[in-house]
C-alpha cells in the first residue's frame, strides 16, 4: 500500500505541477487577453480619430473643390475681361488712328488757309483797291 500511496502521492506532484502550470498559462493567457483589450481599445480609439480625421479632410476637400471652382470661374471672367479689353484698345486704336489722319487734314487745311491769308496780307487793303478801282485807267489792272 506504501508503493500503491507513494504513486498517488507522485500523481498529485505531477498534479499539482500540471495545475501549477495551467495556472500559470491562465494568468498569462489573461494578461495577453488585457494587454489584446487594450489595445483593441487603442485601436478603436485610433479608428475613431482617423474616422475624424476623413471627414474632416473630407470637408476641407469640398471646401477646395468650391474653392477652385471659384477660382475657375473668376479665372473665366479675368479671360473675358481681357479679351474685352483688348477689343476695346484694338478699337481706341482705330480711332485714335482716324482721328490722327483727320487732325493731319486739318492741319493741312489751316496750313492753307494761312498761306491765303498771308497771301492776302500782302495785297493792298480793300480801301485802296477801292480808290484804283474809281481812277482812270486803272480798271483794266484789277480784271487780272
């Protein structure tokens, strides 16, 4: 019975042992199970910050994609002001240009008309030609 006693006493060692061991598993299965709870937690929490993060870039997105639109559009108007522009300087230009040729008419003109009036300063004043008009023999000089 010694023998019979001695192996149930072996039996409960390894017993024991096993569940020595077990234990010991357990308490490191459960402290990998927190440490895997947190950090599930943490990367929750990061997956929600993210989440935030996505739609608050995807605001900003949509306030660039307005924001360019804007700027297309006011891009446009710039373009057609210029082209606007450019229409109206090419026709100034044009009018510039007639008005140019018409000064240049007219400076001809009043060119013209000084020589005659400079041509006419030169002959003698109404009142004399009056007085050779009435004197004898002169007629015939002022029919020329």
């Amino acid at each position: 019975m010694t023998a019979r006693v001695e192996e149930l006493a072996k039996r409960a060692e390894s017993r024991v042992a096993q569940i020595s061991e077990s234990e010991a598993r357990i308490e490191a299965l459960r402290r990998s199970s927190s440490e895997a709870g947190e950090s599930l937690l943490r990367l929750h929490g990061e997956q929600k910050q993210a989440e935030e993060a996505l739609v608050h870039q995807a605001g900003a997105l949509r306030k660039l994609e307005a924001n360019e639109h804007d700027l297309l559009e006011a891009s446009m108007r710039a373009r057609d002001d210029a082209e606007r522009a450019a229409h109206d300087h090419e026709s100034a230009t044009g009018q510039l240009n007639a008005l140019k040729q018409s000064s240049a008419e007219l400076h001809a003109k009043i060119a013209g008309f000084r020589e005659q009036r400079d041509a006419l300063s030169k002959r003698p004043p109404r009142s004399a030609i009056r007085w050779l008009a009435f004197a004898p023999g002169i007629r015939h000089l002022l029919k020329s």
